[in-house]
C-alpha cells in the first residue's frame, strides 16, 4: 500500500493517451541513461531517455538502446555509430560517463516503426544531428519546419 494522502485529482490535469508523435526532426536532449542487461543475458545495453524541448510534444520521452556489449558484432558496429553521432551532436567527443551527454540540446530524427507484435505504431530515434543550423518539424504539421536558433545566456536545452 502507498499512503496518498494530500492527492486530491481535481488539482491535477490528467494523462492523456501517449500516441506515437509525428515522424520528423525535434529539438531534444537525453535526461536519463542507464545500461541495463540484455534478455539473454549474455550483453548490455545503454537506454538512453530523450525528452523533447520545444513544440507540441514538449515534455514528451523518447528511448534509443545501444547495444554496446553483445556478442553480434554489428549490433556492437551500430550501436557505437550512433553513440558517436550523440557525442558529435552534443559536442562532448570523450565522454567519462553517459552523464556527460546528459541535458545537452542536440536534434533527434524520428520515425515511426510497427511493433512486430501487437501491429500497432511506435516511434524509433534513428538519427542524432547538432542543433546548431538545423530544422525541426512543426507538431501541428510534419510538413512545415521551423529554423532553430542560437541565444546568449539561456538554459542549456535552448543553446
């Protein structure tokens, strides 16, 4: 049992149904990571969270795994590919820690993928780019875009 005395739901606006956003570029910035084991047991893989930054999806997660320890050697080959367009795009070529790529605006691109599963669609980060001089798709409409642009002295994820 959890004591939830205090809540009262009539202060807080509900969840609504998280659907797949709209495929396309959006300004984000990883907020979590974690290296977690694989299902066989026989690697890891780093789960990176991805929270977007400006628009309508706002606020919204996204994952990428990276199977950095895996006896497949092209998950390995791909899984370090992508590792090193995050460290290019967030500018830190030698992180320490996956900390180090933490809270740093960078560009996601993102497609929507169907899960083998259940049929249904999903969203997949398949591509990291710099923010710097790059285009974001408008939440409204995947069509248009919007130029981001760089500020003085503003929170890191606005850099």
């Amino acid at each position: 049992m959890a004591n939830l005395n205090g809540f009262n739901a009539h202060d807080v606006e509900p969840n609504s149904s998280f659907e797949p956003i709209p495929a396309g570029k959006y300004l984000a910035a990883i907020t979590a990571s974690e290296t977690k084991q694989t299902k066989s047991g026989n690697g890891s893989y780093l789960e990176l969270t991805f929270s977007i930054l400006e628009g309508d999806y706002k606020g919204r997660q996204l994952w990428s795994r990276l199977n950095l320890e895996n006896p497949n050697a092209t998950a390995v080959k791909i899984a370090q590919g992508d590792l090193s367009a995050i460290c290019r795009a967030v500018n830190v070529m030698k992180p320490n820690d996956s900390v180090d790529l933490h809270n740093l605006p960078l560009i996601i691109n993102v497609k929507l993928k169907k899960r083998p599963d259940t049929g249904d669609l999903s969203n997949e980060v398949k591509g990291y780019e710099p923010k710097t001089k790059q285009t974001v798709s408008n939440a409204n409409e995947t069509s248009n875009t919007q130029s981001l642009q760089t500020s003085g002295s503003t929170p890191p994820w606005k850099r």
